[in-house]
C-alpha cells in the first residue's frame, strides 16, 4: 500500500465519522429520539437533556462527557464500566506516553537512514512506500542507529509496567470503595453453597442445610434459600407472560380500531397452531384470557411443587452480618473438599439456577473438555468452516433443501452464491464465535453470569489475537516456509517478525478505520434507531412493547474488551517497529474513552455488577500483549543482526516477574472480599427478609405463593431460633 | 554378586539383628536402663513396665505393640507418630499385596526362561549369577511371556492407588477428630498475623492490631501478643540458666566432695575465661550466686525494653471460638496481599519467632533462593565435596593449619589421611546435609517447626532418590554412553532401564542391611545407652543434668521419612523387573512398624504436634516414586522389545490423574481447617488467660513481669469491652 491510497483511505473513514457525528447531533435532538439516545436518563427517571434539546451546543455531549467523574460513572453505570475506562484510560496513557518519546526520537533515524533505498536499487522487487521510511525497516542492518530501538523498547515496557501497577492499585482502591459501601446489597449478606452431600435418612435437604450451617454459625444465621429444578416452572412461568404480552397487544389493537374504523372496532384473529400461523382462527382477546385462566392454577401447582419436590443440592445461605458472609464464603466448610463447598453469592440477577446443582468433580471435568474444545477451535477454526463451506456447496444444498432449487438456478444468481459461500461461512461462524464461548463458558458449570462474560471474553481474545493478528501478520509467509520452520522451530519468531513490517501500514489503516467508523456508529446508533422506529410503526402496541423496543442493552464485555486489546496488542507489537501506529493508537482509545464515556452516561444499562472481577483477566491479557511484543522485538533485532540484541532478554523475564508480583499482591482481594472492607458501617438495618426475597427466581415468586407455602423450601431457622 | 556372597551378607546382617535383640531384651530388664528404653512412659509418670521387670518374656515387647490401637499411638505419642504408622502400614500393604501376586506368578516364568544363559554362550562376557534368573532379564526379547511382567506392572500400580485412596481418606480422619478434639488446644484459638503495615503517628503496634480485629471481630476478639525481637532478651535468658545451672552443679560438687573426702568438703571453682579454660580461678558458687544476681535486673530491664520498644510488625490473636479462629485464618483480611496476612497458629512450643516478622515479598524471593540453591545443591553435590577435598589435601591443611604438621608428618597416618580425605569430606557433608537442609527451610521463613521439618524432608527425598538411587542404577553407565544420550536425549529412560537389572542383588543387600542392622540399633538403642551411661558416671551432678542426658528426642521425620521413602522407590522400581525384592521390602515395612511402633510407644516424645499435615507431602513423593516406576517400566518394556508396551502409556497418565484427584479432594482440610470440624462443642470453656499466657516465650514469662507490666504488649481489649 502505497502513501496515496492510505491517504484516500484515511481521509474517507474521517469523512464518514464526520457525516455520523453530524447525524448524531442531528438526531438526538430530536424528542422522537430521545428513547434512543438517552435511554439509560430516561430508565432513571431523569431528564433526557440537562439543558433544552434544541439550544444544546453540537459538541455539548463531548464537554459533558470530560467532566464527569468517575464517580458519577460508578453512580450512574456501575464499578464495571469505570473499570472499562480505567482499562481505556490505561491504553490511551501508555501509548501517549510512548508517543511522546518514540516519535521525535524514532522517525528521524528511521527517515534519515537507506537500508529500503539501497534493497529496491540492487533487488527492486519490493514495493516499499513512502511510509515504510518512516519505520525500522529502513535502518540498516547492524546499524548502531538501532540503539535508539532498543531504548524505545525499554522505554515502552517500562511506561507499560508503571502504568499497569498505578491502574490495578487504582481499580482494587475502587473495588473496595464498592464493597465497602454502605448500601445493603442482598448478594452481601448471602454465600452460595455447592455440593450439598446427599441427605440422610427422612431428612430434606433444606433441612440438612439449616442444620449444618446453625451448628457452625449460631449467632449470624439467617436462613436458606435451596436451588431446585424451575425448568418445567419456568416454561409454565413464560407461557403465562407470552399470553399476558399477546392480550395486551390484542386489547391495544382492538381499541386502535375502534378509533380508526369502526366505532364498534374488528376484533384481532390468531391462530392456534405453529407460531400463529397455522392451525384453527379464534378471537385473539378470548384465546388469551382463556389461557391465562388455566395456567395461573398450574402455575401455583407447579410452584408449590418445585419448592417441595425438586430440591437440589445446592443452596443459598443468608447470614445477618456482611463480615460474616465474607468469612464463610472464603473457608474450608467441609473436611473433605468436595462437600460443601463455599462461594460469595453473586447478584441474585446473575445466578445461573441450571447451573448450580452440577457437581465439583463434574465441574472440573466440564471446564478441562471446555478448555479442549476452545483450543482446537482456536487452532483449527478453517477446518469446521471449510467443512461447513463443503457442505454449503450449492450441489449439496439443493439435494438438502430441493425447494430453493427454482431460486439458485438462476445464472446471476447462481455465480454469486458460489463465489461467496465459502466467505458467508466463514462470516457467520466469527458472527456466532461469542455466544458459542459464552454458551461453552457457562457449560464449565459457572454460577454466575458475569463470570460468564468474563471466561468468554478471554476466549475471545486469544482467538482474535492468534487468527487476526498472528494470522494476518504471518499469513503465506508461514505456509511458504513451513518445512524451513519444521527443521529449525526457533525461526518461527524470526518468521513474524520478518513478515512485521510489510504489514505495519494494513493495520494503521485498520485501527484507523476502527475507531473512525467503528465509534462512529457507536456514537450515532444508526442501527438500534433504525430498527426502533421500525418496531414502533409495524409491531409495538403496547407501553411495554415499546419500552421492551428501545431497551438498550449492556457494554456487551464479551466482544468489547477482546476487540481493544486486539488494538493494544497490535499497536504496541508495531510500536518500535513502524511508531507512525502509535498516534492511532492513541486516538482509538482517547475517542473511545469519550464517546463510550457519553454511552455510558446515557446510553447503555448494565445487566450485572461485578465490583470490577474482570481487571485481573484484562491486566493478564495486557501483560501477554506485551510479552508477545517482546518476544517479537527479540525476533526482530535478531532479523536486523544487532549484535547487542541479547540486552533485550531481561525484559520478558521482568514482565513474568511484574505478573507474578501483581497476581500475588492484588488478585487475591479480587478472587475474595477482603474482611477489612466489609466490617465498614451499614446505613441501615438491612431488611433480612427483603434480602432473601431477592433472590427468589421471578417464576417461584408470584403474589399467590405466599408466605406459609413458601415455608417448604425456606430455613425453620426464623421459627427455632 | 553371585548367590553364596549374597547369602553370607543376608545371614550376617540377620545374625547382627540377632544379637542386638537379644542384647535388647538383656539390657532393657536391668531397671539402671529404663531411662533409655522407657522415657516417654517414665515421662508421662508411668510405670516402665507393665509387669515386673524381670519375669518378662524376651518378646513382650512384640506383643505390646501388635496389641496397641491407633488410639493408643494418638494418645501416648500424637497424631503425627499415627500419621507416620498408616505411612509404614500402606507401604507394607503395597508390597504384601504386589507380592503375594507377582511372586507366584513371574518367578517360575523368568526362571524357566534362558535368556541369559544363551548371552552367555554366545558373548560369554556377563557374570550373571542364580538369583537373576529370577529376573525379567532372563526373559527372551519380544516374548509373549512379557505379557505376565506388564500385567503385574498395572497390579502394583492399582493395588498402590487403592491402598493410597483409602490411607489418605483414613488420615484425613484422623486430623478431623484430633482437630474436633473436645480438649481446648491453644493454638486453635490463635491465628499469626504477619505484615502489619507500619503504624500511624502516635499509634504503637499493639493498639493498632487491636483496633484492626476488634472492627472486624467485635464479638469474638479477645487480645493479642505481639511479636518481639526477642535476641537480647533470649540471650541474657540463656545465660541466667546456664548460672542458674552451673551453680546447681557446683553446690551438687560441693555437697558430694563434703560427703566423700573433708568434712568440711573443697569448694568447687572455675575460670571466668572462655569455656571456663582461661581467666582468673574464682570460686564457682560464689561467682555463680554473683552472676546471677547481676543478671536478675538486667533480665527484668530487658524485658520491659523488649515488650515496649521491640515490637515487630507480626502478631498472635487470639478469638474466644474456635470457629471464628478458624475462619478468620481462611479469609483475606486486608484489600492488599501483602498486609495483614493471616494464617493458622502453630504450637506455641514450635513457633520461630525470628521469622515471623519477614515480609510477604521478602519470604516470597528467600522462598526460590532456597529452591535454586537446593536445587544446585542437589544435582551438583558433588562439585562443594570436589572443592572441599581440594581444598583439605594435606598439603593446604598444613598450610592453613600448621600446628597439625607434626602429626600428620608420621608417615602410616599420611597415607591413611591422604587416601581417605575425599571420603570423609563425602561422609561429612552427607552427615551435614539434614541440618543443612532444615537450616535452609528455616531461612525460608517458615513460621513453625513442624513446618520447616517437613520442606526438610522433601527436599532430602529428592536429594536421596536421584543420587543414591539413580546415581547408583546408572552410575558409570551413564557417563561412558554420555555421548549417545547427547545425540538422543530420549535413551535416558533406556539407559536407566538397561542397568537396572544389573543392580537388583546390590539394593537388595541394601534393603536387608537397612532394616536387620538399622532396625537393630534402633531397638536395642545401643548409643544412647552408652552416651547416657557415660555423661552419668562423668557429667552429670544433678536430677536435672540427667533428665536431659536421658531426654529421647523425636522420631526425627527429617531423615527418617526420606529414607523410608527411598526404600519404597527402590523396591516398587524393581518390584517387576526383580520380584525378589519385593519380600524384603515387605520385611522391612513390617519390621520397620513393629520395632518403631515400640519406641512411639515407650522411647520417643514428640518435639511438635501437626495433626497429620505432613501426610500429603508424604502421598505425593509416593506418588513420585510410582511415576518413577511406571516410567522405568515403560522404557524396560522397550529395551525387551515387546511390542504391547504402549499398552503402559495409560498408566503415568492415570497416576497424575490420580495425584490431581488426591489433592483436590483432600489438599485443603490439610491445609486449613474445615469449619463443621472446629464447631464441635469443647469439654470446658476455654480459659482465654492461660491460652494466651502459652504463647508467652520463656524469656519473656518470669514470674517476676507481671500483669501490669505485661500490658504494654498486650491487648487494651480485655478493659475496653
């Protein structure tokens, strides 16, 4: 790639992010929009815009978005999303503060230098441009100029491990700022309990648990809550609230066209069959209270029989002391380990109820086959997709699927589909990789969602970071070469690094296109505006319905911070390399941090609340980036044959050496909830009873089932005690 | 070794055994004796014999230990002795059930086999004696009898995982119920605190502790001891008692010289120099009396000092319940690692004070300092011997050491001298090496006792297995085929395969000397005896001297356990390839049982209580011992050529299946303490005073500091609350 059609390339991301920041002020200002834009103020009940819509500066969103505090990210969007900014605020600095020495000291040396001149002039068989001049390439090889890389090199490392240490002191400072808040959180008060041994004889097992744990803990026991089997219950539970939303919808419907039409209206029709689309024609109105009449009985009967008869060797235990719960939660319960064991209890939204009743051996077998599974996904990838693309063919297809026969047989068409196949495959496999780790991750047997996303999102990373990264930078060259590799192993580093500098300028145009169109949409919300207003004209009749259209969703972690650290890994592998990737680098998190500061703030809901558990998967995936960039310049001044090359060993030695320091030093208080934190003073009382309530499941706790039938699957410890 | 010299060494060291029992049962009935046969009984007030001392039958003694339970061992000698005797009965189960099959079963086939005596005929340059026909080496290659060798190779392997499985569950027992004891145990009231951080203006150690746990713990807190630096304080301590004992010695002198010569008997006196060899000659009692009157105040001074001025940033605290103790040695107590680490409280008895006060990180970088260094220490032992004997020929010993050039000038005792320097500085440090190597875990900075003797005692595992076991199978083999395991490293295994074989009759012969001779000593504690008998008749004036000339010390788990375990590697490595061996294992196991289940019962004290931790380190060099095996086994099987053998790749596989089981399941309750263990009700309540006093240092505890002097390194707790 040559100086121009970078430019062009550049130039035209810019123009489109100007044209989405320009839709953006457009659009929001628009009441109509408001759902969209604001939605997270409006959930809140607050004002969507602090000032008037229409007076508002264009650039009002940006002012806001640099004075907020992180404490009103932590008021408004949770510990989690200050964590994600700390993450941002840590990239931005380490590329800003290795920008501010690499560029003035590297460029000139590199620019100044022939090393590429005299190649073209005695091979000319490479295409150089003009920026690869600006990049190691063009120092000559043994150069003493090369000094001033390897200085850069330490340089980096070093800002990196000064910044990574102050950002963990920092989260672990707002971890515990978090816990020891003196809001009561149900999850506080409450461990979670696996494993429950098999009962004995005329015993339940709620009985069992309340025994156990009010021999151990007197005075602080409060009750139990035990797990059990809601499948059928929640079936039940769902097909009630289906009938209740589609009864909702038929009455609004009814009454539109009461106004609209006919003063007396048209009732609304549905059928009964396969997704209203078969079967016999009723009165949508009638069908609906019929149903809803015969399944709240069976639901109550269900309920009643989910708490007697499906209990399950799983528990959650309330405790009326927050140092107490802490406590319990990090001990050795039981002699032997697989009885009885003990983990802080996670929000009561994020439990995974399946989940809960899976054994501690099983669990352990489960994430070993997980781990397999993900590792030959990561490594073999092509071979499922050129699988699936085989059997895609369009020869297969139409002896599959013989009606699309008549569509495929058309000339133009039939081209098209042949030549894209194999590439829609492979689109809709990286379309469906996250929730594939996600549904693996919480086959491991995890209890709660958060810790969920966060195994699935570290997944992600090393699948993005050896496909995208390693594989594009390797690419044919490492097919090319594979027997030289299979005789001398070692030259598979000098082999990435060889490669490095022919695509230094493929993914500055990457980043840039990134940030530019990818924080560009972000900020403008095309896509969710879009399909809103189509929701609202063609489906939604109801409050809920509509309310259910512009809900905004969380950060999605998942994708999110595997796709950053992609960028960090990359930039910080070029930094020395070609810095010219270093500004870009710097850009794509500084207008990340704004315009997701500005998501944050009034756009996005999170769906749980960790207290910041994921810092220690992202520090440890940012300390391998860097290893990975060490290990590469190692192989790239071997490339150039810098005879001080060996001065560069000590560094990956010292990032195990920092990464083992922090692991020991911070992980632990994020692994547990260290007691000094918790024995702070509560506001208030905490309200035991509402504590428990909370985290009954929403298909266990409807009005009817009250408080005397509920006593089955409650502690008789309130009674006793 | 052919098969009359083999018999000759079996038959002397059984005659040996002979005649130390025999001189054992002479000995031990004389009643001047019983100090050194029956202290732990006359320790604990007991009669040495049950029924008089000599009307016993010679072999009493075996029937007194086959009849004693486990409960007795408990009782009398603590749970680590039980601990140690469900080691021997595994070992013994292991090989009584590996040979009960293996024998029948492999002996006729290797020795209707001719293997060996074809190599003879046709190279006739091996000196195969009648025991090897007895071998696997008598096998043909690639015969189908092999299959009878592999098939008992998974026999030990499943017979020693079935044995294991059920030895580390009984264990794991047997800690329970000791630590579910009713009986109040100080230490299980006590957590150690190490990593104070450093105080706040105005804010001693002490006060801060004590407002630290009294937040967390506002219920079950009692008080707390803080660390001191202790040196000055211990030392002018050690010097008052050795006063305090010399002028008990005198006047003992001075009473008996009244007695046996002048009525008015000759004032014993001493020299105020070194070793009281040189200096003035004063009168002992007199000079004694005036010492320890001078050193009286200066203790007093010095302990106030200590307690007010020393104080170290690590402390004991002590909780009312042992369930809260417990529990609050499990959890993170501070948001940083690196402060305010807790963990159990060892014994007071077996506390090293000057270890607790090292920080976190500091103990982290002693702990692989240590490990490098032993690990060096390990593999290169014998480049320091090299050195030292280099260094101790008699030429540079005169030069250092000139006044021995008179003696060593006589010209027998040079050649003796110069032939035998090398093996005594071998023999030296070997004897040096147990004290080196506890020296070294100390430094590790190990807070207890029983602690440092167990990392001791892996370290020296390690140390006897690889150079007295595989430094003597492979020996000089190794070194001349050094060369073809440079070309490939894989033949390792078959180097060590191939001379196995070879070695059978000489670890054989050892396994016999180790347990007629060792064991022999052992009961008929033959050095002991002369030692006390000497220091009676010579040193020893007081009751006290001789209470401490018969003391009996411990079992010593330093050595003994390693070399325990270096005769079960060496006869489960051979347990296949040489069967024979198997019968003198199982001899020594059981011997081994009987005669030590004796010196629990009657000799030994126990210098510490662990309650069984030492256990899992024990599970898992057995563990080693069997991979070690497997691995052998594996590369025998290809030195046979036999064409099944990958059939044996399951089994390392499965062994570190198993090991990773083991410690799953049982790891932590020997690593913490489970909770519904401690919740066990106690036989009276807990006296706080005198569970706290227990942990006061002698040098600290005189009667004459009292309580309110003492205050200064106590809690305010107490008048507080």
């Amino acid at each position: 790639m040559d100086f121009s059609s970078f430019l062009t390339s550049l130039v035209t991301s810019f123009l489109i992010f100007v044209v989405l920041m320009l839709l953006f002020t457009w659009l929001s200002r628009r009441p109509g929009n408001a759902v969209v834009y604001y939605p997270s103020r409006i959930l809140k009940g607050l004002d969507p815009w602090e000032g008037g819509s229409a007076t508002r500066n264009p650039l009002a969103w940006m002012r806001e978005a640099f004075s907020s505090t992180e404490q009103d990210i932590v008021n408004i969007s949770g510990v989690d999303s200050a964590v994600y900014f700390v993450f941002l605020g840590t990239a931005f600095g380490i590329l800003l503060l290795s920008g501010v020495v690499l560029l003035p000291l590297l460029l000139p040396i590199a620019a100044t230098d022939d090393s590429i001149k005299r190649a073209q002039d005695t091979t000319s068989n490479g295409t150089f441009g003009e920026l690869d001049k600006l990049a190691m390439g063009n120092v000559r090889k043994r150069s003493s100029r090369l000094w001033a890389f390897l200085i850069s090199t330490y340089w980096v490392s070093f800002v990196s491990y000064y910044l990574l240490w102050k950002a963990y002191l920092h989260v672990s400072r707002l971890r515990a700022n978090a816990l020891m808040s003196p809001e009561v959180r149900p999850e506080q008060f409450a461990i979670l309990v696996r494993d429950v041994p098999s009962v004995t004889e005329g015993q339940t097992i709620k009985e069992q648990v309340d025994s156990y744990f009010k021999d151990i803990y007197p005075q602080s026991y409060y009750r139990s809550l035990i797990a059990t089997d809601n499948k059928k219950v929640n079936k039940i539970y769902e097909e009630l609230e289906g009938f209740k939303k589609k009864l909702a919808h038929a009455e609004a419907v009814y009454a539109e066209s009461k106004k609209s039409g006919k003063p007396e209206g048209s009732r609304p029709t549905t059928r009964t069959g396969f997704l209203g689309l078969v079967g016999k024609k009723v009165d949508s109105i009638e069908y609906c209270n019929e149903k809803i009449n015969e399944l709240i009985p069976k639901l109550e009967a269900e309920q009643k029989g989910t708490l007697r008869e499906k209990q399950q060797p799983a528990a959650l235990v309330f405790f009326t002391s927050r140092v107490t719960a802490a406590c319990a939660s990090q001990s050795l319960h039981a002699q032997m380990v697989d009885k009885w064991m003990v983990s802080e209890a996670p929000e009561p939204r994020q439990l995974i109820w399946p989940n809960l009743k899976i054994k501690f051996f099983q669990r352990q077998i489960r994430q070993y086959v997980v781990y397999v599974i993900v590792a030959l996904t990561i490594f073999f990838y092509m071979i499922p997709i050129g699988f699936i693309s085989a059997l895609t063919t369009l020869d297969n297809l139409k002896k599959i699927l013989p009606f699309i026969k008549p569509v495929v047989n058309i000339a133009v068409l039939k081209t098209v589909l042949e030549a894209y196949l194999p590439q829609i495959a492979l689109i809709i496999f990286l379309a469906l990789l996250p929730s594939l780790l996600l549904f693996l991750s919480k086959q491991e047997g995890i209890p709660s969602e958060s810790h969920a996303v966060r195994a699935a999102s570290g997944k992600y990373f090393y699948f993005t970071v050896l496909n995208v990264f390693i594989g594009v930078t390797v690419g044919g060259t490492l097919f090319q070469s594979f027997k030289s590799i299979e005789k001398h192993p070692n030259s598979i580093v000098s082999t990435l690094a060889n490669s490095l500098p022919g695509n230094a300028t493929f993914f500055l145009t990457f980043v840039a296109l990134k940030f530019f169109v990818g924080y560009g949409l972000e900020l403008s919300r095309l896509v969710p505006l879009i399909i809103f207003h189509l929701k609202r004209k063609y489906l939604c009749k109801t409050e809920a319905e509509l309310k259910e259209a512009w809900s905004p969703g969380d950060f999605g972690y998942t994708t999110r911070i595997p796709s950053d650290m992609l960028v960090i890994t990359v930039v910080l592998c070029y930094s020395v390399i070609a810095p010219l990737i270093i500004p870009f680098g710097v850009v794509y998190f500084g207008l990340g941090w704004l315009v997701l500061r500005n998501q944050a703030l009034k756009v996005y809901v999170p769906s749980f609340e960790s207290q910041g558990r994921m810092w220690p998967h992202i520090h440890i995936r940012i300390m391998a980036s860097l290893l990975l960039y060490q290990v590469t310049m190692l192989g790239y001044f071997g490339v150039k044959e810098f005879f001080y090359m060996p001065l560069l060993i000590p560094l990956p030695i010292l990032s195990l050496l920092f990464a083992y320091v922090c692991a020991k030093k911070f992980y632990r208080s994020f692994a547990d909830t260290a007691l000094e934190v918790t024995s702070k003073e509560l506001k208030e009382t905490p309200n035991m009873e509402q504590i428990f309530r909370s985290f009954i499941p929403p298909s266990l706790s409807s009005e009817k089932v009250d408080e005397d039938q509920y006593e089955d699957a409650l502690s008789q410890a309130s009674r006793v005690g």
